[in-house]
C-alpha cells in the first residue's frame, strides 16, 4: 500500500505547479540550520548572541556566532565534539587574537539545495538526452518531488559574479582591439542606450564604425542585413565587434532581432554585452540561456565557438540520481497517468506541450551537429578533446586530476601552446588495420561507411580493441543528436604517474608543486568525491597559479604523456 501511495504521488508532484521557490526552500533551510545551531549550544550552557550571520556558499552554509565570553580551549573542543565531523572550523584569521576568540564559525552543508553553475546543468547527462519535462523536473528525494520550471518560473536566485558596471570592461577590450587592428581588418559598433559613451570614445571609434546610426533598432537592421549578405556569399571578413551596454534590457526589447543574430560569429559578426546581475532583471532561466546563445558576456572568445556558462548559477534543489528512473518510468507509462488529478492534468499537458516547444530548437541544432561529416580535422579535434580528459594519478589514488584542470592555469595564448602539444601527442597515438598498429600522423583520408559505419582511414577499414583483446571493426554510432565524432575516444584514460609518489621530483618541478598541494589537502579523505572536490578547488587557487611556470608546466606534462602509448578506441 505503501508503495501504490508513492507512485500515486509521483505525477502529480512531477508535473503540478511549483509552490515552493528555490530562494524559499534555501531560507527555510538557513532558519532550520540556524535552530539545531542555537538548540545544540544551549544544551553545551555556553551563551552566545542571539544574531548569525550566515554565508551563501555552493554547497553549504557557514554561520558565525558571536560568543558573549572569551572562548576558551575546552569549550571549542567541547562544541567540536558536539556537532558532527567538519561542521565547526578552526580559528583561521589573524586579525586580533582576543577578537576571533569571541566567535565560533560552523559550516552546515545544504541538504536541500546548492548553487549549480549553468554550464553544470547543460552538460548533465540527463539534460542533454532530455525529452520534454525531464530537464524541468529535479528531486530533493526519490519521494518529495519539486518542479523547476525553467521556462515560466521567475528564478530570484539566479546571480552571476561579473562585475554590475563593466563600462570601463568594454572600453578596455575595445582599445586592446584597436590597438591591434586597422579599419581594413576590423570594424566596430557601439550600441548604447543610456548613451553614457563620451565623445572621446565616439573620436577613437569614429575611423573603425560600420555605421553611423545610433538607433539600437536601427542598428541591428543594419546588423541583420550585413549577416544576411554574408550567409549568402559565405564571407566573414572584415570582423565586426558590436558593444552592447546593458545588453540584458536590450535583448528584453529587441529579443527577436537579436535572435536572427544568433551564431553570427560565424560570419566574424561578434556581439559582446555588458549587464547588471540577473537578479535585479527577475530572470527565467530560459531568458538567461537565450540572452548566452547569443551574447558572449564574459568579453571570452572561445576558439571551438563555445559559449561559456561558467560564471553564471542557479539554485537548485539538491536531488538524488534514482530519481530520474521514476521519471523515466513514468514517461514510459509504467506509472499509470490515471493516478493523476484531472485538474493537474490540463495544466500539466499544457507545460509539456510549451517544454517540447522550447526543447525542440535544442533537437534541431543536435541534428545539424549529427550530420556534420566527419573530416580529418574534426577527427583529430575529437582525439585532442578526448585526450584533453585524461586523468594522471599517484599510485595510492590520492592524487588524480584531468587535464582539463590544468588549463585553468594558463590565458589563451598559453592554452594555444597546450593545445597544440596534445596534438603532437595524439599525432603519435595509433589505430589498427587489421591488427596492425598505424600512427596518427599518417591520417590523410577519412570516411564512413553509410550503411554499415565502417570508419576508414586512407580507405582502409580501422579496427578497435575491445577490453577483452578481441579486435572488431570500428563502427561510428548512426544517432540522431550526435556528431560522428562523438564515437572516437583516445586509451587509456587514466595514466598512473610513479613521478607523483616520491617527492619533490627533480625532473617534474612544475608538476611536483601540484601534486606537493593536492597530498597537503587529501592526506587524510578517504571519500573519492570528497577527494575529487578538493582536488577542484586547489586548481582554483590562485597563489597556486603564481608559484607555476606555464611554459615549463606544458613541457613537462609533454614529456610526460610522450612516454605513454596512446590508441584509438570506439568509445560506443
């Protein structure tokens, strides 16, 4: 009876609407939090002030009580032992003795939401092979459902750590452009509603503009036009750089011009806006996700063209993996849709039916990507990717980190200079003919067959190693939503570094720092997760990043994946 009960609730609280907001159940939960605080002190008789003050972090909360005595040794040992592991923070500032003694900090972790960077959420799992309202609804339990809508739902909690003024921002991208570039190369627009640019600036730009109107409509006309004939005679030359001040109210009003403008970059039409944060806009995250796919915000230019998420987040409710089989369960009608409440049910086809809408545009550009051919250059671009994932580890594990991290080291020419070495190195991986071993480097032609997915390489069949040591021919994936290359992966994975064992490493002195700093933080965690989040916010260190040389950290991760034998494999 019990299990009927819960599967009854599931659509319903699937697909009915929200009453709790993500800011809702994130203060609930800090007063809840801020109760078992206050309750467990005054079981240990030690008076304290009455006021926290609570600080918003991505996974946890961290309160700090104000003591009305001077905390002596015992009783922090005492408040120690009283909550669980981790929970009470060593004193750690240096500012005044006497003062830090006076307060006691406590870190609570969220069990019922956390901060998500968007670019987390796209590149899920679940999301990115979602149909319909599966993106829209996340679990705090396999029990208590709680719908996110992501389309309709004003999301106060949506915040973004640009700076609210990034006026001197733009100024200072455009004069590093322009110093660069003539007139003949580049041209540039400045849209601006406010019309706070000074006549200085108008001065600088006035040689470089490609139009003289001033007009955000009409200026995005002229933008519109100028892509249009460009698709027509496949052209991108010269750049055009367009400015935008407060970009987020503009896009507000002209959302449908700027839309046609989406992907313009490819026709070297760059736009680049500056905005105050989204939570003054009272944003829906779809307006959000549909202001990135066609501003660059963070002034970042990705040579893949590649948007970039990263600095922005949400609250979302913290949920566990099994709910999405329910869900999954429940599309595939093995939860009865007569469970639900007739009234639920209008408004829940009525959802669906704007989901799929909004979900459809994601479909076709998948598709486009999925018939993308494959060419010798997107083969090795998904060889350098795949590489770009590896992981190096310690021989006890303790240390294992991608890449990928290590890129957070470096700016864009550095990261060039990386890339360029994975692709020395993955010129020198091989692919197998028969069982014969080819290197990388010879790859002049590539195709698949249509009807079998046969990969060729210079119109010979390539075979895979499979982890048993059969070999089997190298079949690319025919799906709907994925790129052909989306098939090729480079082995192995995971490289187990003796250098990282005995330190400090003479030969890997860059290397050795890192490693010196991970073994410092993970000596003691145990939990893999544990380790693997610790190990991400050492990459985020900056005084870290101070101590490296970039160039001297790229020859030696070289030096190091050059004594490894790399291969292709069907990653399907």
């Amino acid at each position: 009876m019990e299990k009927q009960k819960s599967l009854m609730q599931l659509p319903v609280a699937l697909l009915g609407q929200s009453k709790m907001t993500m800011r809702a159940l994130l203060e609930r939960e800090i007063v809840e939090q801020e109760r078992y605080i206050k309750e467990t002190l005054q079981l240990l008789e030690l008076p304290f002030k009455g006021t926290f003050h609570p600080t918003i972090e991505r996974k946890q909360n961290t309160f700090s009580v104000k003591m009305k005595s001077l905390f002596r040794q015992n009783d922090f040992e005492r408040v120690q032992k009283a909550f669980p592991k981790g929970y009470v923070l060593s004193p750690n500032s240096f500012i005044g003795e006497r003062i830090e003694k006076q307060f006691v900090h406590i870190a609570i972790p969220n069990q019922s939401t956390r901060w998500v960077h968007l670019s987390e959420l796209f590149c899920a799992q679940q999301f990115r092979n979602a149909a319909m309202t599966l993106p829209i609804a996340l679990g705090i339990d396999n029990h208590n459902l709680h719908l996110v809508d992501l389309a309709t739902e004003t999301h106060w909690a949506i915040k973004n750590d640009t700076p609210a003024d990034n006026y001197k921002g733009l100024q200072l991208v455009l004069l590093s452009l322009l110093f660069w570039q003539t007139p003949k190369n580049v041209q540039l627009v400045w849209i601006d509603s406010n019309n706070t640019s000074d006549n200085a600036l108008q001065e600088v730009i006035a040689p470089y503009a490609f139009t003289t109107a001033t007009e955000p409509q009409k200026v995005l006309q002229a933008l519109i036009a100028e892509n249009e004939k460009r698709l027509k005679c496949e052209s991108c030359e010269p750049r055009i750089i367009v400015f935008i001040s407060d970009a987020y109210a503009l896009y507000q009003q002209y959302s449908e011009l700027w839309d046609t403008l989406e992907e313009s970059f490819k026709q070297g039409i760059h736009l680049i806006g500056s905005f105050a944060d989204y939570v003054q806009q009272q944003a829906t995250v779809k307006k959000v996700v549909d202001f990135h796919k066609v501003f660059d915000t963070m002034l970042e230019y990705k040579h893949d063209n590649t948007l970039w998420y990263e600095r922005t987040e949400i609250l979302a409710p913290s949920f566990e993996e099994t709910i999405f089989e329910k869900i999954v369960a429940f599309k595939k009608g093995e939860i009865s849709r007569k469970t639900m409440i007739v009234a639920d049910l209008h408004r829940a086809q009525a959802l669906g039916e704007y989901i799929n809408k909004l979900l459809k545009r994601r479909k076709r550009d998948g598709k486009r990507k999925a018939n993308e051919k494959l060419s010798v250059k997107t083969f090795k671009d998904a060889l350098v990717n795949s590489l770009l994932y590896t992981q190096l580890c310690s021989s006890d594990e303790k240390v294992a980190f991608s890449l990928f991290l290590i890129r957070r080291f470096f700016n864009s020419m550095e990261r060039d200079l990386f890339e360029e070495m994975l692709l020395r190195i993955s010129n020198e991986a091989t692919y197998l003919i028969s069982d014969t071993p080819k290197k990388i480097s010879n790859v002049a032609y590539i195709d698949v067959l249509k009807k079998s997915g046969q990969l060729l390489i210079n119109q010979e069949a390539v075979y895979s190693a499979m982890p048993n040591g059969e070999i089997v021919p190298f079949v690319i994936d025919h799906s709907e939503y994925y790129p052909p290359s989306f098939s090729i992966a480079i082995h192995p994975k995971r490289i187990i570094s003796p250098i990282f064992d005995a330190l400090p490493n003479n030969n890997y002195p860059q290397l050795s720092k890192i490693v010196v700093a991970l073994r410092e933080h993970t000596l003691t965690l145990t939990e893999p997760l544990e380790i693997k989040e610790v190990t991400e916010n050492i990459f985020r260190d900056k005084k870290l990043a101070k101590e490296l040389n970039p160039i001297v950290l790229i020859a030696e991760i070289e030096k190091l994946l050059s004594q490894q034998a790399f291969q292709i494999i069907n990653k399907q």
